[in-house]
C-alpha cells in the first residue's frame, strides 16, 4: 500500500493507478478504524478493481466544544488495518495540505443538513460536505463508500454531488453501507472508545430502546408516545440526554409523525461526554 500525504503524489499515485485500468473506489474516514470501517473496505473491494482510502481528522466538521484533540489518532495501526485488507493508496494529508494558509471556501448543503445531528451540531455537515467535496476532487474515485451509522451525513453527501454536478463519483455511485453492530446490538463508532466498562454496558439500550420502539410503531402504537417512551427508557439505562429522537424519511429526512412505508428512525443521546447516534428503518 502506497500512503502519500501529499497533492502532487496522491496525483502521481492515482494516475498509477488507473494507468492499470478498472475503476477506483474511495472509503473517506477519519481514522481510529474498527470493523465498521473494514467492512465499507471490503464492500469497495468487491465493487471496483482498485481501492483507495483516506484517513484526514477534519478539523472543520468539529465544533468548539467538541473532542477534536481528544479524537484517536493510530496511522500506523489504522494503514496497518487498510493494508491487510487489500487498500492500496491512502490518501493521509496533514490539515495544512488540506486547508492551506488563506483557505475560504465552504459547502453548506441546506435542507437535508438541517435537524437531527446539524442542530445539536452546527456547523458540523458544512465541514463534513467541504472535505467530502476535496477529498472527491483530489482522488476522483468512480465510487465510494460511506457507513449508514451517518445516515444524515451520507444524505448530505448525495445532495452535494447532485448538486454540485460532481462526476468523480457521481451522486448514484456513492454507496451507503449497513451499520456493523456489536454482538449486544450497539453500532460501532470510533466514540465508543471513550465509554467505561459501566457506560459500554448500559449504552446497549440505545439499539434496544430503538428496536422496542419500532416494534411498537410497526403495531400502529402513537409515535409521540412510544418516542416518550424510549427517552425514558434511556434515561433509566443511565443515558444522561437525548439531543434527539426523531421519526424521518429516510431519503428526504422530512419529520414524520407515523410511518409513510419510508419511515426511519433517528436518535442521538448522550452518556457521559459521549454522544452516541443510531438509525433504523420502522
Ligand atoms: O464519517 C466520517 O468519518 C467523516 O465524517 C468523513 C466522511 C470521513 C468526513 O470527514
């Protein structure tokens, strides 16, 4: 695996590659890779000839009291994951490559970005939209792979490549993955090296609370109430609170109040300093 943390070599090793022919495909992550992350690899790997992956900490999509310095970095450990599983470019910019002295432009996607994770984090999706936009234009893979733990994120992406008129990847070629779930039903998340053993356990109510939920909703329960209900079933887990549970389209992410046969289920809560978000079709 070739890692290159630099524009002109990413060019050079990207021109390599398809110097060989077949097509590229691209998994964007911030590092700190678990399974999750191996298993977007894995799906790329079957759908395009070649694959490269990014690990850059974007400092853009952090707000001010958010865990920027705090967020693991392990690029040895994390190229050592990506090469065992057949990567064979990582791209690994430092932030001053990324965003160079007098840096100014920003993507805002409106609409999709708006709700949910942009209102507990403003500012967050037009970081996450920014470096999408330059990491599709330095690389310009044919595809590329997001997990659907960051399902509002993976529709902000689409809107911007539609948008945008981006052709490296198009929007139909950007591929979300089913979110990779511990055995007690938590979804993986970087975040969850931050819990104690006391906060992992009790954080597996969140995926139970939500299952519950949506055995209820699918039985025509009232959706204000069951939502109550799971507040409170994560608070007595020992949550300390829920920035949102919200009932959704799941491709418009317009609210909801019951099921329109698209409907999806969003919550983010917090326990500890950690926040955790989870997403699941009703
Ligand atoms: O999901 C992530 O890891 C990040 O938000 C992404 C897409 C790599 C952009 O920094």
């Amino acid at each position: 695996m070739q890692t290159v943390s630099r524009l002109d070599m990413l060019r050079s090793a990207v021109d390599a590659l398809r110097a060989g022919g077949g097509t590229i495909a691209l998994v964007p992550t911030m590092g700190a890779l678990h399974e999750g992350h191996l298993t977007l690899v894995r799906e790329a790997a079957k759908r395009a000839e070649h694959v490269a992956a990014s690990i850059f900490v974007n400092p853009r999509q952090f707000g001010a009291n958010e865990d920027l310095d705090a967020y693991p970095r392990q690029l040895q450990h994390d190229s050592d994951l990506l090469e065992a599983e057949g990567v064979e470019l990582l791209w690994a910019p430092p932030a001053d490559v990324m965003y160079p002295e007098g840096y100014a432009t920003n993507v805002t996607v409106a609409g999709v970005s708006e709700g949910l994770c942009g209102a507990d984090r403003p500012g967050h999706f037009d970081g996450v939209a920014t470096v999408v936009c330059k990491l599709f234009n330095q690389v310009r893979p044919d595809i590329a792979f997001f997990g659907e733990k960051d399902w509002q994120q993976l529709a902000v992406i689409r809107r911007m490549a539609r948008d945008l008129d981006l052709s490296q990847p198009e929007a139909g070629n950007i591929h979300g993955v089913p979110i990779v779930r511990e055995a007690d039903g938590l979804a993986m998340s970087s975040r969850n090296a931050y819990l104690s053993a006391e906060q992992r356990e009790a954080a597996a109510a969140l995926p139970r609370a939500m299952r519950d939920a949506i055995a209820l909703l699918s039985d025509r329960a009232d959706a204000e109430r069951t939502l109550g209900n799971l507040r409170a079933a994560l608070s007595v887990a020992g949550f300390d609170r829920v920035d949102y549970a919200e009932i959704r389209d799941a491709d418009t992410l317009a609210p909801l109040d019951s099921d329109n046969g698209n409907a999806r289920l969003f919550v983010a809560a917090r326990i500890g300093g950690t926040r955790l978000i989870d997403n699941m079709a009703v």
